[in-house]
C-alpha cells in the first residue's frame, strides 16, 4: 500500500517582482483517485505569496479529505553545521535559523523582498566580513556583500557546501545568492514561506518537516511530510508550450509516485547508508538532506 495519497513538487523562485514562466515559481499536484494517479494541478503563480496560499488551500482540502501527502520543495531546508552556534544560538540549530530567517525577511505581495540586506547583516554577525554569503544582485557597494571574488573557505570556516551537496553533487551552495545555478536566494525567501505552511493553523497539527522532525526515517504519524528536494536528480518531461521548470516537477512527482507505488518510496526517507551517526546527527538537526539522494 502506498505511503502517500497526494504529491506536491514546487519550483521556488525569489524574484523580487511579480514573474510568471520560466525562472519563476511552478507547482503540481498528483493524487491517486480509485487507484489511477491524476495530475490536478500544474500551476504558475506570479508570487510567493499567492504560491503559499494557494498551497496552503489545497493542503487542508487534502488533510480534511483525510489523504496523507508528500510536499517537496526545490530549496535547501539547511546551512552548514556550525552556522547557528556561529550566530550564538542554542538548542535546536535548524529551528532556531528558521525562526530567524522568517524573522528577518520581508516579502510582500509583488515579491519584494529584502533578502540580500538580510544576507548581508548575517555575514555581519557571522564574520564581519563579506563572508559567507556573496552575490549582490545590485551593483552598489556594501561593505560586508560583495557581488563576486569572495575569499574561498579556510579550515576553521563554515563549509562551503553541505553534506547532501557533496554526496549529491548538487551545483551550487547555499552561500550564493545570485548568477547560474545559485540557490541561496530561494532558501532565504523559501524557508519562511515553508514554515509559514508548516505553522497554519489548519496544517500545524498533522504537518512533519522531513528529516527535523523525523529523523532519517519515515514518520506515519503526519499526514504532511514537507521535504527538500532537487527535481534534476531525474529527466524533465517535455510539456508542450511549458518551460523546463514545469517538466521537471512533472517528471519529479510521477517518479515519486511510482515508487511509492512499488513500495521503494519509504528508503529515500533513510537518506545516504553511509552516513555516520555524526553525519547523521548533523543531517537531522541542521543540515537537512535532500529527497532522493541515496
């Protein structure tokens, strides 16, 4: 029997005005109805804000239908161990660096945001210096952010990447903001967005971030698994008069639900076999993993 009901991809974007087609935000929507696996949505939001309530909508129809779903994100969900201690936090590392984020960023309803003032007050606070985050988007100059030649990271740094990133080959850090490949402005925009979900009073009582409130394992306990994933660890789907994001959250849902069918879905939960319990301790309190990488 299949551990999901429902699948949820979702292509991140932080432009900072209203987009729409490529380079924007893209989700889909799969659901299994009398045992056929239907798409019911694939849709393109010009905002983040509509993104989340559009997503929230659909998520408590889910819960009140009483289907359980698996809702990934094209985002990292972490920063490198040491980040938070770095920035004098205690406890929970991950759950201190949401709330801070969330805290932080701004986003209104046209998607502007002020991601790269936060970016630069962190590496402030975490070396008074323009490190670790680089790529201003702007060309003025600001004394702890600079757009390109930053210093590489030394022994006694925070890492460059991840251990997902280096395990999965993903292409970019979470340190850089802007150019090809760059994720760091999805994650500051996106982890306040997610947590948004994860906290909406129709959704927080059945909800589970994966692996921080699950371990390196499947949870049946929520009926909503939020998840970082990575959509080019499969092949896009070609979808006529739609852009390469939208066949890739195709592909990455339909390749989830496949194997949720064959009962091979539950594994990916477990992450990387080779992780060590310190590896593994980092993973599930910090870090975060993605989806998929095995």
């Amino acid at each position: 029997m299949p551990l999901f009901d429902a699948y949820i991809i979702v292509d991140w974007s932080a432009a900072n005005t209203r987009n729409t087609g490529r380079d924007s935000i893209w989700y889909t929507v799969y659901r299994r109805e009398d045992r056929y696996l239907r798409r019911r949505a694939l849709a393109n939001p010009a905002t983040r804000e509509n993104a989340t309530t559009s997503l929230g909508n659909i998520l408590a129809r889910l819960v009140k239908s009483g289907r359980r779903v698996l809702v990934g994100f094209d985002f990292p969900f972490g920063y490198p161990a040491g980040t938070a201690a770095r920035l004098g936090f205690r406890g929970l590392p991950w759950r201190h660096m949401w709330q801070n984020v969330a805290d932080r960023v701004m986003d209104d309803h046209t998607n502007k945001n002020n991601r790269i003032d936060v970016a630069e007050d962190l590496n402030q606070a975490l070396t008074a210096e323009p490190f670790p985050f680089w790529g201003n988007v702007r060309e003025e100059t600001r004394p702890y952010l600079r757009r390109r030649g930053r210093r590489t990271h030394g022994v006694n740094d925070l890492a460059e990447w991840r251990l997902c990133d280096v395990r999965g080959r993903t292409t970019s850090s979470v340190w850089q903001l802007a150019g090809a490949g760059s994720v760091g402005s999805q994650v500051l925009t996106g982890i306040p967005r997610v947590w948004q979900l994860r906290c909406d009073p129709r959704l927080a009582l059945v909800t589970h971030i994966w692996p921080f409130e699950t371990g390196l394992s499947y949870d049946s306990r929520p009926q909503i698994i939020l998840a970082e994933v990575y959509p080019s660890i499969i092949k896009p789907i070609a979808i006529p008069n739609k852009p390469k994001d939208a066949g890739q959250i195709v592909a990455l849902a339909r390749y989830f639900a496949d194997l949720d069918e064959d009962g091979r879905l539950g594994a990916l939960f477990r992450g990387n076999k080779d992780l060590s319990p310190a590896e593994k301790s980092v993973v599930e309190l910090e870090e975060a993993w993605v989806l998929g990488v095995t």
